[in-house]
C-alpha cells in the first residue's frame, strides 16, 4: 500500500471538486437570486441543498460499511459531474427551471450524503495510525484552501465568462476528481460474519453508538462545533455591516481570513504531533473559538470597528476550528473499528446538519432582538463553560481514544 499516491490521488481530487463546488455555489446563489429577485426562492434553493443529506446520512453510513468505498466515492463524483453537466445543458437551452433546479438539489445532496463519511472512513485504511493526524490535517487543508479561491474566483468567472461556464467548470471538476479517485488503491473492509440488512446495520450503529459514553460525547460535540459555525455564519453579514467601509467587501475579507486561518494551521500540522493529546486538542481548541468570539465582541465594545483587527481574530477562529475537526476525526477513527466507522462518522455529520440550520433558525431570531456583540459575548462564554466541563468529563485522551471491547462490538 502506497500511503502516499493513494492520499495524494484522494485529495488532489478533493482540491479540483471542492473548488468547483463553491464555484457553482455561488453562481447558483447569485442566478436564483438575479433571476426571481427573491431572496426566499434563493432559501429555498439552499434548503434543498443540504436538507436531503440531513435525512440520508446516517442510513448512507451504512452503505458505507457494507458495500465498496471506492466505488461509492468514485461513483458519486461521477453521478454529481453528470447531474451539474445536466442542470448546465437545461440553462445553455433556456429551460432550466426553479423545480429542475431543486431537483437537481436534492439529487446532488444525496450524494454528498454518501460521499462525506465514506472519506473520514477510509483515510484509516490507506495511512498508518501514527499518521492519521497530518492526513486529516491536510484535507481541513483542503477545505482551507477551497474557501479562499472557490468564492473569489467563482466571483470573477461569473462576472467575466457567465454562469454557463461556471457550471461547466463544477461538472468538470467532479468528472475529473472522480478520474482521479479511480487509480486509488483501498483494502477491503473487513465485512461482520453475519449475513444483514441495511436496517439492521443502521440499528446495529445506534446501538454501538450509545453503548459508549464517549461516542455519545463525541456526537454531541459535532453538533456543537456545528451550531457555533452557524451562529458565526448567521452574524457575519450583521458584523460585516456594522464594521468600517463596504458591508459586502467586508464580508468577503472576513471569509478570506476564515479561510487563511484553516490554511495556515493545517500547514502547521504538517510538523506536529499530538498522538494521546487529541481530547485536550479538541476541547482547547474549542475553548479558543469561544474566546475569539468573547474578544471579537469586546473590540465592538471598545469601538474598535476596522475589519483589518477583526479580520486577525476571524483567521484565528477558522485556525482553531480546524484543531477541533482534525482532532475530532482522529479520535474517531482510532476509536471506531473500521467496519463500523461509517455509521459513526454518519450520525456525527447528521448531527451537524442538524445543528447549523438550528443555530442559523436561532440566531436569526435572536438578532432581531439583541445586540449582535452580546450574542458574540454570550455564545463565546457558553463555549468556554462547556469546554471546561468537557474536560472534566473525560480525564484523559487514552480514555477518549480506547475502543470498545471486543464483546461490545458488532461481530
């Protein structure tokens, strides 16, 4: 095994496909909008874009574990490259329409539903254990990096080449990512002695999850990474508008240093290791991203409103939430047993799903009646709070990485 050519094949087709996906994210946004003036049709559209994955996700994790990773992720790369291919072929003739576009939605985010935890889930199969750590630092890399071009350059080819190119350009990119993940070389999971349905496997999931304290923790910790990253998201566009200069010009450099944050510290976990620390990395992490938001309220109330001093303070947030994710997705994957992992890592993005429309649905109302600076200072807080009862929870991280005995397994 190569771990090497197959984690380099992996994410440079990640690299090409996560790009291409903020590309027509952000051209699908701006034609919705340009083309209806609603901004209600434009929700609709978003919620269509992720409430499907919401509901597969776990039953996809069990796709994941029963049937050939490499086919599922090469399969779903290919079939998004198709539908987005489709959906530009309908807007090149004139007839792509608001419920063609929403279909096209909802087959596209049950995709993502089945590609997402199949990645988590088989990155322990091509890179050994002492490695896992910089391999997941490297696809929040990844991510890092897509967040910074995807929406600058997807910006100016709208502007420059239209929105039939941009679409083309996302299809591309699947197709070529997918081409990519076919020369990828992933062992065979190690399948359970009986013969089951996928029913039964879901269930035999929920019940490996809850059978352990610390995977229950670790789920609701996702979902509380999750509903913070919506409350921030929620905010930014009231925060951009209260800062000196452009509201929107804002928004984009408080995106991009989001986004530089994640890089930088990705980069950096190139060259460290936190084998055994991952829980106090997680939960420290955790604790920063509420003492960011603390300091970023106090700099409003200090009147201090350049978005250059806020920018700083966005990149740190994007840094330490990419600590938390790697260290997150490492614990995980030392703890489940491969053959289980994609249930888990399943549920935990189901959770997540959950909890970012949540927190947007709250904090929406929440800004209608409330300073946004305090709710930046009250959820800074309560993220702290919670990171120090974490961490007393669990006294160390041999006990948050220690799989189940093998009696507590499935077989």
């Amino acid at each position: 095994m190569n771990i090497n050519k197959n984690l380099t094949i992996l994410l440079s087709g990640q690299l090409i496909s996560q790009v291409g996906d903020k590309f027509y994210l952000l051209a699908l946004s701006y034609w919705v909008l340009e083309s209806t003036k609603s901004t209600t049709t434009m929700g609709i559209v978003l919620f269509f874009s992720l409430f499907p994955e919401i509901v597969v996700s776990f039953a996809a994790g069990a796709f994941v574990d029963k049937y050939d990773r490499k086919l599922i992720i090469v399969g779903t790369d290919f079939l998004r490259g198709f539908i987005v291919l489709g959906l530009g072929a309908l807007f090149y003739l004139n007839l792509l329409t608001l419920p063609l576009i929403i279909i096209g939605q909802i087959f596209l985010s049950v995709n993502t539903a089945f590609f997402n935890p199949v990645i988590p889930a088989v990155i322990p199969q091509i890179v050994e254990e002492d490695k896992l750590t910089q391999a997941n630092s490297k696809t929040q890399l990844i991510r890092g990096i897509a967040l910074i071009l995807g929406p600058v350059l997807g910006g100016l080819s709208v502007v420059r080449f239209g929105y039939l190119f941009v679409f083309m350009l996302n299809a591309g990119s699947y197709l070529v990512s997918g081409g990519f993940e076919m020369f990828m070389k992933i062992p065979k999971v190690k399948a359970d002695s009986k013969s089951s349905t996928i029913v039964e496997d879901i269930a035999e999931g929920y019940k490996f999850i809850i059978r352990d304290s610390n995977l229950v923790l670790m789920v609701f910790t996702i979902a509380i990474i999750h509903f913070f990253v919506g409350a921030i998201q929620t905010i930014m566009p009231v925060f951009a508008g209260k800062l000196e200069g452009v509201g929107v010009q804002n928004l984009g450099y408080l995106q991009t240093s989001m986004g530089i944050g994640m890089t930088v510290i990705s980069l950096f976990f190139g060259f460290i290791s936190i084998k055994n620390k991952e829980g106090k990395v997680l939960f420290g992490s955790l604790f920063m991203v509420g003492l960011v938001n603390v300091l970023m309220s106090l700099l409003i109330y200090l009147g201090i409103n350049q978005v250059f001093f806020h920018s700083i303070l966005f990149s740190g947030f994007g840094g330490f939430l990419i600590l938390a994710v790697t260290a997150y997705r490492t614990i995980l994957q030392k703890k489940v047993p491969n053959n289980m992992s994609g249930r888990v890592f399943g549920l935990t993005f189901t959770a997540g799903d959950l909890s970012l429309p949540l927190a947007m649905l709250v904090l929406g109302f929440l800004l209608d009646r409330f300073d946004f600076a305090h709710l930046l200072a009250v959820s800074g807080l309560g993220l702290m709070i919670v990171c120090i009862w974490f961490f007393k929870l669990i006294p160390d991280s041999q006990s948050l990485t220690a799989q189940q005995p093998k009696n507590a397994r499935s077989a």
